[in-house]
C-alpha cells in the first residue's frame, strides 16, 4: 500500500498528508473567488451570472474538472470563468474594473479571515490547545488564498488582472490589446509551464507572498499583543 501511494505521490504537485487541506481550502477559495465576481457584476446591473446559476456559494457551479485536476498534478488551474457582459452594466469601465478585482480581493479577505482566526485562537484559547490539522489547515488557508491574491492581479491574459488594465486603458489602446490578447495568453502559457517561471513569476511570487505575509503578521501580531 505505502509504495502504490509513493508511486501517486510523485505524480502530485502537493504531497498526500497535505492534499486534503489543500483540496478543502481550493473549494472554498475558488468558489468565493467566483461568487465575487458574480455578486459584482449583478450589483451593476448584469443578471448574465445569476441567470446562468452562478450567483451562488455552490462549489459545483464554479469548479472546472480539467482545472482543478491540472492543479493537482501541475500546482496550478482555475475555476469557471463568471460570464460578464459588459453592455448590462450600469457604468460599464467602472464596472468591469470592479468586477475583476472582486475576485482577487475575495481571496485576499479570505486570508485575513484566516489571520483572524489563527491568532484568536492563539491569543484567547483558555489553554484549549489547536489542533494540528487546524493549524495545517489555516497555514494552507492564508498561504493559497494570498497565493490566488497575487497570481490574478498578474497583467497578463486570461487573469482579472489584465482586465483590469484593459479597462483602465483608453478605446484605442484597448483595442489593440484584444487584437494582441492570443498572443498574451501563449505567453503566459509558457511563462508558467516552463523553467521560464524561475526567471519571471516565481520571484513575483517570492517577493510579493513575502512581504504580505509578514506585513499581515505584523498587523495582527500588534492587534492581538
């Protein structure tokens, strides 16, 4: 049994004692992240999401089966894309631009939420102890929700991030962008599955994750002191 669970463990980009952590914390952070962008875009008037059944906290709407096993087995996926129409909303720029943050600023929340609850647990447990797998869990919890944080602000399409700068951009700029945005995507392929990620996203990530994550320590660390 150990040496057929040595043998899917080398297929896996996470290990099996954290699988089950990681897989909990992606249900949630991947269909909050989407019901963001949802509730958003209804709010300015665009009932496309809701019409469609995903105005809703129901990981089965949300999830893609090809995404989330890609992110098993490579470390990275996603989610169903929200579909927005731009035309329904109320103030189309301002709208798309809040729309695409929605999700991003979902997980950051979410990471927050896990600070939170890790140092109130800490700081007022009445010598209740934590349990290992909650703390596994929270770590895992704060760790991925920053990690979809920073990954989807990156100016690349197909991420909220581009769309956001896509927004922000004057009509002519914008549409030179969608004229270019396949060759965007082709290059942000290859920056996340080649070695190039040494080079470009793994030190984004390195030093934006970092310096979140202390810089949220320290705030809580002072609230809970």
């Amino acid at each position: 049994m150990e040496g057929i669970l040595g043998g899917l463990e080398q297929w896996l980009a996470f290990s099996l004692n954290d699988l089950p952590y990681i897989a909990a914390v992606l249900l949630i952070a991947f269909t909050v992240h989407e019901f963001a962008h949802a509730a958003v875009a209804y709010a300015f008037g665009d009932d496309t999401a809701k019409e469609e059944g995903r105005l809703t906290l129901n990981p089965a709407k949300h999830l893609d089966p090809f995404g989330t096993l890609l992110l098993f087995l490579a470390g990275f996926g996603w989610a169903r894309p929200v579909p927005v129409n731009r035309f329904k909303l109320k103030r189309p720029r301002l709208g798309s631009i809040l729309v695409s943050l929605a999700g991003p600023m979902s997980n950051f929340l979410l990471a927050v939420l896990g600070f939170l609850l890790l140092y109130t647990f800490a700081s007022f447990s009445w010598g209740w102890q934590m349990p290992v797998w909650m703390t596994h869990f929270l770590d895992w919890f704060i760790w991925l929700n920053l990690v979809l944080f920073v990954f989807n602000l990156l100016p690349l399409p197909p991420l909220d991030g581009y769309r956001i700068i896509e927004d922000i951009m004057p009509t002519h700029i914008r549409v030179k962008m969608v004229e270019w945005e396949q060759y965007g995507i082709l290059i942000f392929l290859i920056l996340i599955i080649t070695p190039l990620q040494a080079y470009t996203i793994d030190p984004i990530f390195n030093v934006v994750l970092r310096g979140l994550v202390q810089g949220l320590q320290t705030i809580f660390f002072h609230l809970f002191a």
